[in-house]
C-alpha cells in the first residue's frame, strides 16, 4: 500500500468514531472490568498546566539543526516550576533523546514535526529495558520515567525518520544473516518506564527507527485515535517497527488507533528464557482490551510475542483488518515456559493471510537444563463474530509436546480459507458453533 493510500485509509478509519464504546463489564475470565476502560475521552490539554512553547524558550523554526539541548531545557524548565506542557509548534525541529520528568507532558500541535536525528550518535546510552532484559542501550527519542500522568497529545507528528536505521538493519542481515535487532544500533521512538496513567492521544507517528512505542512496567494506560505508520512495501522496510509494546503492562486500553507497520501491531511482552518466572524485572501482561482499531500490514492485530510468558485476560473487539498477516498470533518458545489465558476475539473483520495461529518460535533459541520446566500452554480462547477473508488459513497450529492448546471457542464465523482445512484437532475440549467457511457449516 502506498502512503497516499495509507493516509485515505487512516482518515477513512477514524472518521468512524472510536470513542463511543459499548460498555465492556467483564474480562474473558469473569472478573468485572474496571470503569477505567469505558472512558476514551481525549485529554483537555489546557488542565494539565502552564503551556512552554518551545520556540519562545530558544527553540528556533530550522529543520537542519538538531537541537536535542534547547528542547531538553524547555522539559526540565518546565518540570522545576512544577510541572507543565511543552509544546511543539508549527514546524519541523530536529533532535536527538529527550528525557521527560514527572509532572511535565508534550503536546504536539497540527503542523508540527518533532523529528528525529538519523545519527545514533545523538541518542544517549542507559540503562534500559529491551527484548525481554535490562541493558544498555540507546535511549528512545522520547522517554519518560517514573512520570506518573504522563500525556502526549495533539494533531502534530513525531517522526522516527527511521530510514537510514532501516536501511543499515538490512545491510548488515546481507553481510551477517543472524545480526540480531540489538546489533543494528537504532532508537526506539517512544519508551515510557514505571509509570501510571499514562496516555497517548491523537498524534501520528512516523517511522521509528526500531519499536515505535515501548511500555514497560507501566499501569492504566490509553491509546485513543493514534496513527501508528512505518514502512511495508519496497526497500527499505521498517524492520522490527512494533506499533505498540506491552512490557510488563497492566490495565490498557488502545482504541480508534491505526497501524500499519513492518512487525507486530500490539504485541504482549514480559521476559524470556528457561529461568523467565525468577528473574527480577519480568513481570505479567494483563487486562488488555483493543477496541475498534484499523490494522494494515501488520504481522498481527495483537501477537503474544517471543518476549512473552504470563499474560491473560486480552480482549479484541470490533477490529478491522487490511491485508494484516493475523488478526492473533501466539508465539510458542519451547526455551521459556508460558501461559496465554482468557483471550476474546469479538468482531473481527477484513482480510488476513491467518486469521488465530498458535506458531513454534525458535529464533534466537537457547534452553538450559531446568527440572521440572513449567508447562507451557494457551487456554480460553474464545473467537466470535467474525467475518474474514483469509489468504492462507483461517485456524493454524502445530502438533506438539512443547504446550498444550485447550478449551477455544469458534462461533458466529463466517470465513474464506484457501487451505481449505480448518483442523481443530490439536485442541483439547474445543467448541465450533455456527462456523462457515468456504461456504461449508461447521
């Protein structure tokens, strides 16, 4: 898809109205959902305290220069006389890391670009968290730690201009086939750390030079009419590009966002490896609800990703997709033992090459000796709903005795499938009610 088609689907995508949520009350394991989620309002940037523009604080309209110091002195003006809004104006205004702190937020008007340096060397290295541990690191473009409320809102734009980084990934994949994401050294966009009430609303992201939001330890978190983009067609591709990554996450909402990115679209992390449940800093993922998102060519709507062991109670609703790879994936490590539970697919509908897919994840393998290993294992999934065209398959899984699958619901799905072999055979205790696909009931 090309990106005047991209930005004709965004629009087409959030004129349909986010916000206006059916009530949701109760979690795939029963247990009530808080009213916390039903409220999607957008963030009245005028109550959360003096506004600094940047540009009257030294900032000057110039898109060559990078100016990472002048804007770090607008934030931490802001945040010695107690809190506050920086505000990007018009224009577009080039920097490196930036480092938020408590009390103070970003704003983002229309019209304006907070562009990222394409030079690593203007990203600052910390002790950060990534793929599933705590190391150093380069530092996002915008960070925030410890920023309890923390907003970024606005019509405006933050831009990755990830392009350079992309290119780079691919060149050293050509020389070394195994050159992991960390060995490319490029920025995240967007990493918030150890933070509650934490939202993002309105703004466009554009092409980030690795993961575009990356969340860690973080509560009650909102997501509300975000336009997640990176690119997925032609060279270079935005590799490892994730729109939305839940690190040891509790209490999400992600609503009325589109993306369209070159990897996972929400994807649920929290640690990896044999030893995954004892080692400080991992953590579960739970109460996570998305609702009414536009998905592109993602891999997938929500992915239980190959940094993940502990998540439950994840709730789907009214989502569409366009072209995306899943509308759910769940990424089996036979090195980490896992546990996926209460999940609900509600109101899936477009085209997707696998609509649920259960798949064997070996990248970057390495179990040791642990006796017992816990059992690994996906439980509760319900899909219902759902209208789907699907290139490939509808339903895939595995054969295998690395997890058990158990206890789905398949029901009011009406589906095309070219494999033509909807095979529930590995699931133990599986219910298929009112299911057509290809034109055949199940």
């Amino acid at each position: 898809m090309n990106f005047k088609a991209i930005v004709l689907t965004v629009a087409l995508a959030l004129s349909t109205g986010a916000v206006a949520n059916a009530a949701f009350t109760k979690f795939p394991d029963g247990s009530d959902v808080p009213a916390w989620f039903n409220d999607a309002k957008k963030v009245d940037v005028n109550k959360l305290g003096k506004k600094y523009v940047i540009t009257d604080h030294g900032v000057v309209r110039d898109s060559s220069v990078i100016q990472t110091e002048a804007i770090q002195k607008v934030i931490d003006l802001a945040a010695a006389n107690g809190g506050g809004v920086v505000v990007i104006p018009e224009g577009v205004y080039l920097t490196g890391s930036l480092f938020f702190k408590p009390g103070t937020h970003l704003h983002l008007v229309k019209g304006a670009r907070l562009k990222g340096s394409d030079s690593i060397t203007n990203y600052q290295i910390i002790k950060t968290r990534l793929e599933g541990q705590t190391i150093d690191y380069f530092a996002a473009l915008v960070n925030a730690d410890n920023c309890d409320g923390f907003t970024i809102t606005g019509e405006g734009t933050i831009d990755g201009n990830g392009h350079r980084f992309y290119d780079e990934f691919w060149l050293r994949r050509k020389v070394n086939r195994k050159c992991t994401n960390l060995e490319a050294l490029r920025p995240r966009m967007v990493y918030i750390s150890n933070s509650k009430d934490v939202t993002v609303n309105g703004v466009t992201m554009l092409n980030s030079g690795f993961w575009t939001n990356h969340l860690y330890n973080c509560e009650r978190i909102k997501y509300v009419d975000v336009t997640i983009l990176a690119p997925t067609d032609g060279y270079p591709k935005g590799p490892s590009t994730d729109a939305i990554d839940l690190d040891v996450c509790n209490d999400v909402l992600i609503s009325g966002c589109y993306m369209n990115v070159n990897d996972d679209g929400v994807c649920l992390k929290g640690g990896k490896g044999t030893y995954v449940d004892t080692i400080p800093g991992n953590g579960p993922v739970a109460r996570v609800i998305v609702d009414k998102c536009t998905f592109g060519k993602t891999n997938a709507g929500v992915t239980f990703g190959s940094e993940a062991w502990d998540c439950t109670n994840v709730i789907m609703k009214d989502c569409k997709f366009q072209d995306t790879y899943h509308v759910l994936l769940f990424k089996m490590r036979p090195d980490t033992p896992q546990q996926y539970r209460n999940v609900l697919i509600d109101g899936a509908r477009g085209r997707v090459r696998c609509a649920i897919e259960v798949q064997t994840w070996t990248q970057f393998f390495d179990k040791v000796e642990r006796d017992p290993m816990p059992a690994s294992g996906v439980d509760n999934v319900v899909a219902r709903n759902c209208d789907l065209e699907c290139t490939r398959d509808f339903y895939r899984d595995r054969k295998t005795d690395d997890y058990t699958l158990k206890n789905f619901v398949f029901e009011n799905i009406t589906a095309v499938d070219p494999s033509d072999s909807f095979n529930t055979s590995n699931i133990e205790n599986v219910v298929v009610k009112d299911v057509t696909i290809n034109g055949v009931a199940y």
